[in-house]
C-alpha cells in the first residue's frame, strides 16, 4: 500500500512553508524522494473540526499517515498535544504522529540563524528582519539542517517522514 501523509498545521502560512520544506528535504535527500506528502491547515489545539477533517481525508481522498504540527506558545508541549490528541478519532490515533513546537514554526528559523530564542519567535524576527507571517516560505532555503538536528521538534518531524519508504 502506498504511503500517503498528511502534515496538519494551525497556521495558514505555514502549509506553505511545510510544503516548500518538504521539498527542499526531499532535494537534499533527508527524505525519501518518492514520498507523497501534502500540507494542510487545521483549527487549532481545542478544536472538535480536527475529526470531521480527518475522516474525510483518509476515506475520501486516500491519507493512510497523519503529522499533526502545532504551536505550544511557551506552554507545556505534553498538555497541547494531548489537547489536540483529544480530537483525533479512535481509529485514527495509531496513525496520528504529532510535533509540538515548543512556541512556533518560527523557532525553526531563530535556530538556523543563531539567533537567542527569549520571545516569541515570530516577535523576534519582526525586529530583526521586518518579518511577516505571509513571508513564512521564503526561509525556507536559509534553514540550516545540521543546527536543527538538535532541536527535538525538527527531529521528530524529519524522523516521522523517514519512517516511510520510497513508494
């Protein structure tokens, strides 16, 4: 059977952004190449629309692989997924993998450009570069892989695509 994911995330910007990634991760071989994977957005943590937008993607359109990417903003990363955790149906939850950034996908980027994360980090590149939330995918290219190794959320998103086999 062939391997289709879907990578769910809270921030309309940031399907882009996880897509454009996706990509990039596959050009450079961290991925396997064949995989098929798309980005979509979901409501958030507390939000009982997560289980009517699952269903429909695995019987109606094919996703057997569910990555849930969400925000924790500072809070305890175990309470956010198992707030969303929470909206996952039953039979959905083996399949269901999540990563909780620890604020946002933004730390992705304060990381590879060495920049001290002790704001919020979306607040922290708006000082520093004039950055908008709409401008999300173009830094892409300026991600740095080896500094992301160490951080616990890009790991666990690059391992749950590993896990795949070129289809």
């Amino acid at each position: 059977m062939t391997s289709k994911i879907m990578v769910l995330c809270e921030d309309s910007y940031g399907t882009d952004f996880l897509k454009e990634l996706i990509n990039r991760l596959k050009s450079e071989n961290i991925v396997p190449t064949g995989l098929h994977v798309n980005a979509e957005r979901f409501y958030g943590p507390c939000n009982t629309k997560l289980e009517r937008q699952i269903k429909p993607m695995a019987f109606q359109r094919g996703y057997n692989f569910f990555i849930i990417v969400a925000d924790a903003d500072g809070n305890p990363t175990e309470a956010v997924k198992k707030k969303i955790e929470y909206h996952v149906p039953n039979n959905f939850k083996d399949i269901t993998r999540f990563v909780i950034l620890n604020y946002e996908i933004e730390e992705w980027i304060c990381i590879s450009l060495n920049i001290e994360i002790n704001d919020k980090p979306s607040n922290i590149l708006k000082r520093k570069f004039n950055y908008e939330k709409y401008k999300l995918k173009g830094y892409v290219p300026k991600l740095d892989f080896k500094k992301l190794k160490k951080c616990r959320s890009f790991f666990d998103f690059v391992k749950e695509l590993r896990r795949f086999k070129k289809e």
